[in-house]
C-alpha cells in the first residue's frame, strides 16, 4: 500500500487492478457525516499500514465516530487497528459496496469474514 506521509492519504489496489485513494485518521476521529468507503488498519511502522476490516455505509459519522459499537469491533480491537482509512463515496450503495468487494478480493483481512 502506498502512503503519502505529508497528506496522510494511502492508496489501496483492489483485485481489479482499480486504485482506491484513502486519508488516515487515528482512530477516535470524529467523521462527518456523509457515506463512505473505509478500512480499520494497523500502522505496523511509521507510514506503513496492514488492513484489518474494509467496510462501506451510508454515514461514515454513524457506523465511526463510535468505534467500539461496530459489530466487529472485538476482532478489530484484538488485530491492533490504530487507524481508520476513509473516503467519500457518493456514487450510491451499489458503487461503495463493488468498492468494498474488489478490496476484499485483493486484501487478506482477519476481520471480514
């Protein structure tokens, strides 16, 4: 995964070879309320992130703001998830959800099962 440190943005590849572009934000950053596409990952160094959970929603304010509410938070918390990769998408349910999907074909998560 490609990360720009001065923007704190990184690129993740799905198995579609499409680029998919993310800002980093420790967890506990309050999100705004608009849908999105986002990853729960671990900076295992610095500028360095292993991904855990690739997840979609309506509201990345709803399903983030609260982390410890998520239905797999427990798996989440065990990995060691430092940060949360976000970015708007508001293409519709159906675009974030192939987003999400091409991700999940690529990435060897622990958490999405």
């Amino acid at each position: 995964m490609q990360t720009d440190v001065k923007t704190r943005t990184i690129t993740w590849t799905g198995a579609s070879g499409s680029k998919y572009q993310y800002k980093i934000f420790p967890i506990g950053t309050t999100m705004n309320d608009t849908p999105g596409n986002y990853i729960f990952a671990k900076e295992t160094k610095p500028g360095t992130f292993r991904p855990i959970y690739v997840g979609e929603t309506e509201s990345l304010a709803d399903r983030l703001n609260n982390p410890a509410g998520h239905h797999k938070w427990a798996c989440i918390k065990r990995q060691g998830a430092t940060h949360i990769c976000a970015h708007v998408n508001t293409r519709g349910a159906r675009a974030r959800r192939a987003e999400e999907a091409d991700l999940l074909a690529a990435l060897k998560l622990p958490c999405n099962d």
